[in-house]
C-alpha cells in the first residue's frame, strides 16, 4: 500500500494574520474553469476569481452540490475540461488516487510566495492545494423553541433526543430534528462524525482493513436511527439544501449542520425574519458518555488540473489566488465561513467552527481509502435506517463492499 500523509493546518494561527495588499491578477491569456460545491463561501471565491478575466482569458466556474461526481471525471481527460477543483478534506482523495491534480510548488514560488504557509496543503512533501477556509458540523437550534420548553441547548446528541421528544409532545413541531441524511455522501458522513464521537477507528491499526463491525459502530447506528425518528419521514432524500429548506420552513429547531451553511438561515434573502432572528449556533455536540466532539473538522481548498497546459495552469492559480486574497473579506462576506485568510475576523455565526477547533475535533480521516469507505457507508446504511436490516448485518455488508472496492484499487489483497 502507498499511504499518502497529509500536514495538518494551523487554523489557529491563521486567524492572527495582519492584511496584506491584493495581488493584481498579471495575466491576460488562459482558459480558467473552476468546479465546485455551491455554498456562498465558495461562490465568493468564484466570483472574484472571475475578476481576473481580461484580454483573451476566460473564467468560468461549475458550483453544484453534485460537484464530486463530476469533477473526477471532468478533469481525466487531456486536456482536462476543469482547470480547477475546489475540494475538501476529503474529495481531495480521489484527484490524489487518480493522479489528476498538479503539484502547485513551481507555481507558488513563481506566483503565490506571499501566500502564508499554514494555507498550504502539502502532500509527501508536495504543495497540492491552497486552503482557504475551515468547516465543521455542529449544533443550530431555534432560541424561542427551546426557551418555551425550558431546555437549554443541548450538549450532546442524548439531550438533543429529550428535547425532540418534549417538542413533539407539546406539539411544537412533529419533526423537531433535521440533517443531511440523504443516502449517499451526506448519509455516510453521518456516519463518520458519530461513529468518531463514540471513540470509533475506521481501520485496523497500520492496515487498510476494515473495523466497523463492533459495539460503536453498532452504537453509531442506533444513535442515528433514534435521530432519524423525529425527522422528517423523507429524511433519506434530504441533502444540506433540502435540511436548510425545512429550517427556512419551520419545521426543524434542532439539527447538525456545516458551519458554511447556517449563516444564510441567519441573514440570507428570503428568510423568515422570526425564523432567523432566533437562529442560533452552537459547539458541536458529544455521544455515548464520550468527550470526543461528534464531528470533524474540515478544510476547504483549490486545486489545479494536472492534464492542462501551462499557461492555463498558470491562469488558473493566479486567477484561484485572486479569489482567496484579502480583498474578498468584507462585511457581507466576513460571516460565510471561518476563512483561513490574513485578516478574518470571526463572526457570530462562525461560533459553532470556533467551537469545534476549541474542543479539539478531530480531522476527517485523510487517508488514500478512506473515500472507499466513505462510499460503501453512504450506499450501505440506508437499509438499516429504513428497517430492512439489522446493525451488525448492516456493518457487515458495508466492509464487504468495501473490502471488494479496496482490492479494487490495490489497498487489500
């Protein structure tokens, strides 16, 4: 097995950085075409990534919540039809497995030496991205609902549950807990955060082998069966933008979701104001008696296509650094994430990240075959939430398929 390490960031220290001056863009020729997911964070970093876009270089950009199916095979072909993903912690596995992102360290000393160092996502030894913002999952609640039965926000998950069940009985709400359980990529990260809180490895230690099929990985999934009770009976259906409607709705006062997503529920157009004005963040919560925050912590980065020409590699990394300097943070745009730029300043509703890099969440798990598992997760648990399996059948079935993707790819013999 090659096993890839990847260097942890300082996102601490990045909220300590003076201003420094906006690079003017400096390029006039290129083709830029940038793939993403669609929150405003990333739309931002699109948006003055575009402004770069002078004499015969164009810049486009893709932000859909379906960018991880595409942008793998958006960027295999030669030349490659995205010059740039936008990647996280985790989607940056597969463009590393499938050899289809370049090296950026020609690049930066050429063009990005002003770029702090703790942005730099470095791969054995070689820069593969420039991060730019820091994600969790953690708490939002609605103030007035749990003011009017009494509770405090919840602490961990089994508070969350008793006060989902006074909220159903006084008839507040009858689906009182919202998240993104939508079978798939959402679904399976469910998955990692809880089965994480309850002290859960992924692996064998030192081995590609599967170890999910004991008592908290069996926890983990009664746990989220429990939360799946007092939500909506679609929950299976239901991604980030369709828990985030629900919200906008009324129908939800409890639920777990990106720190990157709550500060539209708190501000954005076309919000219910009462809504709003009583959404509230909070620290991410525990599970099972544990002090291991039920989540992880994420980082949100560019990167640049491998098969592409070099002017367009150039093109594309100044035009990505444009859009991460400086000059984006303004006030509208200082609360739509933790941004790991010089000069941020922490909003209200970036509370609920703060928290979970205060309480020393864990990373998401980095390693070359974790997606594998993140996969046969998201593909596997819906059987179980629906009733047709049981936990440990369900666990099973789950490192079956992955065992047979990971002899796939060489992880397992």
């Amino acid at each position: 097995m090659h096993h890839k390490s990847i260097a942890a960031l300082s996102f601490a220290a990045a909220l300590s950085f003076a201003g420094v001056a906006n690079a003017n863009c400096g390029v006039t020729s290129g083709r830029v075409n940038i793939v993403g997911n669609e929150f405003p964070a990333i739309q931002t970093v699109a948006a003055n990534a575009a402004k770069c876009a002078a004499g015969s270089l164009t810049v486009r950009s893709n932000l859909t919540a379906n960018h991880q199916r595409i942008n793998l095979p958006g960027m295999q072909g030669n030349p490659a039809e995205y010059t740039s993903a936008i990647v996280a912690t985790s989607s940056i596995v597969a463009l590393l497995n499938d050899d289809v992102i370049r090296p950026l360290d020609a690049l930066v000393a050429a063009h990005g030496q002003d770029i702090p160092k703790n942005q730099l996502v470095t791969v054995n030894g070689r820069v593969m991205a420039v991060a730019f913002m820091a994600n969790a999952q953690h708490l939002v609640y609605r103030k007035d609902v749990l003011v009017q039965i009494g509770v405090q926000p919840p602490k961990t998950y089994e508070e969350l549950l008793a006060a989902a069940k006074i909220i159903r009985e006084r008839g507040i709400m009858r689906n009182p807990v919202g998240g993104a359980f939508q079978a798939g990529f959402n679904l399976g990260q469910e998955f990692v955060n809880m089965y994480v809180g309850h002290g859960g490895e992924f692996f064998r230690p030192g081995s590609a082998e599967p170890a999910l099929n004991n008592p908290k990985g069996i926890a983990t999934l009664e746990m989220m069966k429990a939360l799946s009770a007092y939500m909506n009976p679609d929950f299976l259906t239901h991604d980030s933008n369709a828990t985030s409607a629900e919200w906008r709705a009324g129908n939800v006062a409890l639920m777990n979701m990106w720190g990157s997503r709550t500060g539209v529920l708190m501000e954005g157009p076309g919000n219910n104001p009462a809504i709003a004005a009583n959404t509230a963040v909070g620290a991410p919560m525990t599970v099972g008696g544990g002090n291991i925050p039920a989540t992880t912590l994420w980082w949100d980065g560019w990167t640049v296509a491998k098969n592409i020409s070099e002017d367009d590699a150039r093109a594309t990394f100044v035009a990505l650094k444009n859009g991460v300097s400086p000059a984006i943070l303004t006030p509208e745009t200082m609360g739509q994430a933790v941004w790991i730029i010089p000069g941020y300043k922490p909003a209200p509703v970036n509370q609920g990240v703060m928290d979970t890099m205060a309480l020393g969440a864990k990373p998401y798990p980095m390693l070359p075959y974790m997606g594998l598992m993140h996969a046969a997760l998201g593909d596997g648990l819906a059987p179980f939430l629906a009733g047709r399996k049981d936990a440990a059948t369900t666990l099973a079935d789950i490192e079956a398929a992955y065992r047979t993707a990971a002899k796939e790819k060489g992880f397992l013999r």
